[in-house]
C-alpha cells in the first residue's frame, strides 16, 4: 500500500479496534438504529432500513438510500473489537475526507482521528456518512490528489 484514504471510517491506531472498549453515546443516532442479527460463531450488525437514510446517507435521495439499505453488507460484532495491526497511516501518507454532517461516526470524531493519522484532510460540511455517494466528485478529487503524492 503507498496510501491511505479513507473517506469518513476509522483509521484504528495500532493494536486497537476501531471501538476500543468504548460505551456507544446514549445521544448518538447509530446505535438505536443498529440491529443484531445471530449467525453460527457470532453477531452482525445492520442499519435498521427505516432509519438508514436518516443515520447513514441523509443527502442521498430515498430511491437510492433504498437501495442501499436493501443492499448493505453487515459488519460482524467481533470486528469492531479486534486489535489492528500497525495502521498504514503511520508509515505512508493518507488523505482523510471528513463528512460534517455523519451521524453514523460523529464528524469531530473523524476529525480528531484525521489529526492523529497526520492526515491531508478535507471536510464536507453537508456530506453524510455516504460521502461517496452523495459527493462523488469530491471523493474523486481526494484519491485523484492523493494517487501522484505517494512514491
């Protein structure tokens, strides 16, 4: 990898999962939204479909949140509580598109994470969650800038 850039997810640190022990905030929409679903060996995880547009992709118009509801893959509990391993970030540069109005990873939490990567950072007020969808210009804009910057 000669790059990082993601745009509004965790950058975990090193040795960390992206949930570090952390309670989810009472006041945050994700959580109440989030249904668990068993599976043999585990639990995943999904945006409640009735709120998915609202939590996850509010600037994206409703026919296509639909869609993406219907469609979305679920993240496995465990996942979210395993260590990482050395995060790219700290040995190549990353560009970190930081979506200001997320209400599935609070936007000063992006922020803060941005900052702690060292990263190039760009913020899009307006942008939910589903930046890339609902600013894909700008999403192309942060890759295509960070494409030639890295040896």
């Amino acid at each position: 990898m000669t790059s990082e850039t993601p745009p509004a997810r965790i950058p975990p640190p090193g040795g960390r999962g992206p949930r570090p022990g952390r309670r989810p905030r009472h006041d945050h929409p994700l959580p109440p939204a989030l249904m668990v679903r068993p599976f043999p060996g585990g639990q995943d995880a999904y945006v409640n479909p009735a709120d998915f547009r609202q939590v996850f992709a509010a600037d994206v118009p409703g026919g296509k949140t639909r869609l993406m509801a219907a469609g979305q893959r679920p993240v496995t509990l465990a996942a979210l509580e395993q260590p990482s391993s050395t995060p790219a970030w700290k040995t190549v540069p990353s560009w970190f598109l930081v979506a200001g109005a997320d209400r599935a990873i609070p936007p000063a939490a992006e922020q803060a994470m941005a900052l702690r990567a060292g990263s190039h950072t760009e913020v899009i007020r307006t942008a939910s969650h589903a930046v890339l969808v609902s600013h894909p210009g700008a999403t192309a804009h942060i890759i295509e800038t960070a494409a030639p910057a890295t040896p």
